[in-house]
C-alpha cells in the first residue's frame, strides 16, 4: 500500500468521541461544519437540489466539491469512507449523504431539513414533467431529438463525475484492480452487491493471499449460480381498462424499491417496473420515459418513481409512490446516525470500506458504458450522437461554475433539435 492510504488510516484516533455524547465532535482532521441556523441550512441543501443534474455521480461530486473541498465540513478521506457506508445502505447515497450531513450540522431536525431541500425540487419538477408529458407531450415528435440530445450530454457529465470521484478514491494499484474487476463484473451481468463485498474483503485480506483467493473463488462461484438461475423478465402489456391502484398499494411499491436500491438508483428500476408495468397500470413505453426524464432532471434517479406514481394513479398515486420510496433513505440516517458515526471512525473497517468505495467506481462506470451503449442504439445517425457527446464532454471538462451543468443541459437539447434528421 503507498503512503498516502497508510497515513489516511493512521491519523484516525483510536478513541474518537461518538457524535452521541458530542454531537459536533469530529476527527482531529476536521473542523466540523461552520455555526449554521435551521432555514439557511433549508436553503444550502435547497440550492444543491436546483443544481443536482447529471445522477448520483454528478451530486456527490458536487457534494465533496462543496461540503469537502471548499468548507470543509469534514476531511477527504472521511468523506470517502461515509460514501462507502451510504453505498451500503437502501435509497439514493446522495440524499442519503445529504441527511447525514445536515445532521452533523443541527442533529435529526437538520437532517429531516437538509433531506427535504435537496429532494424537493426534483420532486416538484417531475410532477411537473408528468403533468406535461401527459397532457401536452406524449406523442409529440419535436420533444424527441431535444429529450435525446440531453440524455448524450448527462452522459458525459457523469464520465466528468467518475474521473473526479475515481482520482480521489484509487489511491493504489490494488483499488484500480478492484475497480476494474468489479466494472468487468457488471457487464457481465453480476448482481451488484458480489463485486462490492469481494472488493472490501480482498482489500481488507491484502497481504494474505490464500484468503483473497477463497474470496475469489467464492465470489465467481456465487456469481454463476446467480446468473444461472435468473430469469429475464418479459415486457407486461397495459391491461386495457384496468382499474387505477390503491393509493396504498402505490406506496408499498415505493417502499419496496427504496429498500431493495442497494447499490445505487438504478438497481430500483426492475422493483418499481413490476409493481407498476407488471400489474397493467402503465405500460413499458411510459415507464422508461419516466426514467429519461429523471434522468435530465435535479433530483435523485428514483424520482422516476414518482412519474410512475403520477402515470398510475394521478398526484396521489405520485406522492404515494414516492414517500415510500424516500422513507429508507430518511430513516436509516436519521435513526442509525450514531451507529453510522461509529462505523465510519472505526479503524478496523477503513481498508474494507476503501475497497468498497474502489468497487463502486467500477460499478459506476459499467453503468455509464451501459447508458451509453443504449443511446448508441436509439441513435438515427451515429455521427450526431457522436458529436453531441463530444461537444458535451469538451463543456462537462472546460465550463466551471454555479450553472455549469444546467448550461450543459441547454446545451445538449439544443444540439438535439439542430441535429435532428
């Protein structure tokens, strides 16, 4: 291991204070966050909200850029092994860091706050987009070219996202190698949690190659049965006529994919697409536009439960299907805050969960290669895509600032519309 992962183990005290007796106690490398009130830090998680484009790469980039590097709320290192523990946990790890730094700052009143703003205006936004999309631009062909044309650009922003959170996460060869390894898993068709926790074993067994290869061997054994076993999932027809859902049964939909997004917010898609598509309440075209849409739109992936909510069941079938959806996020950092605190200063765990955080980089970057396969494969003109997506790289390295990303956005729709066939 070189030197800069042994001195971030290090200078972790071995009896760092628990947030329980000193709720604004941090580790000896941190300040802790700045003397904040209620609504200004209401309007802090707000304002991340408004800017949250490009998925959950995109937001915790933007979260370390801001909480890390610019106000120091908590240490680099710190911050990656949180991120480590959120991708553990259910729900969207960007609203998850979200509530969990709110409560670093003014405790579970701030958490609920910090939470609440960052979610809120995708949220508004996307009943929005359903409302339109239903009454006004379903089946209209102008949206189309503009709506893929954005998609290209997030794309891009995303790879920007990678490169930021990889150049801080691989610190040595052996994480680079777990991070390919688990990319490799991925396209293969691996279910995400195998990657994850051979990648913390084999990090945390370095040096003892007998116990790396039984985790190995393990590992690949695990994944072929797996995958042998699956089944693929036939596309559900909408049942014509079919009765609208209870508001109940739309909230336990949600519910069930935010407890079972392990991984991140794309693993919830199968969940909530069977609970809705599944049961002839919308069909599959609706369905995947809603997970488009979320995808342009400032907000965690999973807001595309909410689209599916407002198809199926109108505005209370959408708040429905998105209480459910969030309340695992909110719950498990609100109620677990102190247990999470001591999971993360434990010195013990900090090489398991670097090569956790290693594994979901490569987990990451296969799910941005698999994006962009599938844009590659709805393109009329390859070279238009191709050139949409360069244009929105070259702006997603070069263009800095408050409204970069929103800019990117115009950007790629505009692109879209101009180089439309």
């Amino acid at each position: 291991m070189r030197a800069p992962v042994q001195a971030m183990i290090v200078q972790v005290p071995l009896h760092a204070p628990r947030l329980r007796q000193e709720p604004m106690t941090m580790t000896t490398l941190d300040d802790g966050p700045p003397p904040i009130r209620l609504f200004p830090l209401f309007l802090k998680f707000l304002r991340f909200g408004c800017l949250a484009f490009g998925g959950p790469v995109a937001q915790i980039a933007m979260l370390r850029q801001t909480l890390v590097e610019e106000e120091r709320w908590l240490s680099g290192p710190r911050f990656n092994r949180l991120l480590a523990v959120m991708q553990i946990l259910p729900g969207p790890e960007a609203h998850e860091l979200c509530v969990h730094m709110g409560m670093m700052a003014r405790g579970r009143i701030g958490g609920l706050l910090a939470g609440l703003g960052f979610m809120l205006p995708g949220l508004l936004l996307m009943l929005v987009a359903a409302w339109l999309y239903r009454d006004w631009i379903a089946g209209a062909g102008w949206a189309l070219p503009v709506l893929f044309g954005i998609q290209l650009v997030v794309l891009a922003i995303i790879a920007r996202a990678v490169q930021r959170i990889g150049g801080h996460v691989l610190e040595d060869r052996l994480l680079w190698a777990l991070a390919i390894g688990a990319f490799a898993a991925t396209l293969l068709g691996t279910p995400f949690w195998i990657p994850l926790l051979a990648a913390g074993l084999i990090h945390a067994f370095r040096g003892r190659p007998i116990l790396i290869g039984a985790v190995l061997v393990g590992a690949v054994m695990l994944a072929l049965l797996l995958h042998k076993g699956s089944v693929a999932v036939a596309p559900v027809p909408t049942v014509a006529g079919a009765a609208r859902p209870d508001m109940l049964l739309l909230f336990i939909a949600g519910l069930k994919g935010g407890l079972l997004t392990f991984g991140g917010a794309y693993t919830a898609i199968p969940y909530v697409r069977g609970d809705t598509v599944g049961r002839g309440w919308l069909s599959d075209g609706l369905f995947l536009d809603g997970v488009a849409l979320a995808g342009i739109l400032p907000a965690p992936l999973v807001i595309f439960a909410t689209f599916a909510g407002y198809m199926a069941g109108g505005l209370g079938g959408a708040l429905a299907i998105t209480a459910g959806m969030f309340l695992p996020a909110f719950a498990f950092s609100l109620i677990f805050y102190e247990r999470l605190e001591a999971l993360v200063e434990n010195p013990a765990l900090h090489h398991l969960l670097a090569g956790v955080a290693a594994a979901v980089v490569g987990v990451i970057a296969a799910t941005l290669v698999q994006l962009g396969w599938a844009a590659a494969m709805r393109a009329d003109r390859l070279w238009a895509a191709g050139l949409i997506l360069l244009l929105g790289a070259l702006c997603a390295w070069r263009i800095k600032g408050r409204w970069s990303m929103p800019a990117i956005i115009a950007l790629g729709g505009g692109a879209g519309w101009l180089l439309q066939p």
